[in-house]
C-alpha cells in the first residue's frame, strides 16, 4: 500500500512560498511558508509540515486506539487525541524532540486501567509512532 502527498515550493527558504497536497484531495495546494514553520503564526491560513505530523499521528493513534479497543470486546463512543510536536533549534539545526499525545475516551465497560494498557498499546504500534525509524531513501534529480 502507498500513499502520496506533494508539495511544490517557489523562491528563497526565508521568503519563499509553497504548496503541499495530497493524492487523496484531502490538502489541495495548501500553502505554507517559513513563517508557518519557525514563527508561532497560530490560527493564519496554511500549515507547515511539522503540523502534519502531529495530525497524522493524533489520526492513527486513535484509529489504532480503536481497534485495541474492539478486540478487546469495546465499543468507543468517542476517542478524541491531541498531539502535541515540540520542536528546537540546536547546533546542528531543528530537530522534533518529541510528541505529546493526549487522549480522552468515552469507552462504555473499559477499566482506567484498560483503556491505559490499550492506548500504551496503540501508541506503540501506531504506523506514525514508528515513521521516522523507517528507512528513508532519496532520489534527486536537477532538470533545467
């Protein structure tokens, strides 16, 4: 299985602009630039590849939170996770130093203690919690 996404930048880094999309329609040319990314521009339109991130992780923790939850005999009336990425600057560049998840579920007949064991769970075999152990491979290639 694959999935795609795209994005399309113009100009320098510092005031350069870009757009990002994905196969599914979801982002249609969504901008985002280096003032979405490194300045707290919060509630201005665009995004910035950081806050992907922590969307794709809260979305696949809570699905995977879903099905531990279903083959453990519970049906979740509602699951509602927030991801939180911090990221710094250090000597050698910006590096994301860590993601904060933080659920809440509405699960009828689920112990405290369950539904802790089953999010643990979820968090660990998240595809998104593991992404950036995965192999990564580039191609590049300069057209004129």
């Amino acid at each position: 299985m694959r999935r795609r996404a795209s994005a399309v930048w113009r100009g320098q880094g510092a005031d350069g602009q870009g757009t990002v999309s994905t196969n599914s329609g979801a982002l249609k040319d969504n901008p985002y630039n280096t003032g979405g990314r490194f300045v707290d521009e919060e509630g201005k339109a665009g995004t910035n590849p950081e806050e992907l991130i922590a969307a794709a992780h809260a979305a696949c923790f809570s699905m995977a939170l879903a099905f531990g939850l279903t083959g453990a005999g519970l049906t979740p009336d509602e699951l509602k996770t927030d991801a939180v990425l911090t990221m710094n600057k250090g000597d050698a560049g910006w590096r994301i130093e860590s993601i904060k998840l933080t659920v809440q579920g509405k699960v009828p007949g689920a112990t405290a203690e369950q539904f802790a064991d089953l999010a643990q769970k979820a968090k660990e075999g998240c595809p998104i919690s593991n992404v950036l152990k995965a192999e990564i491979t580039l191609d590049a290639t300069l057209v004129s």
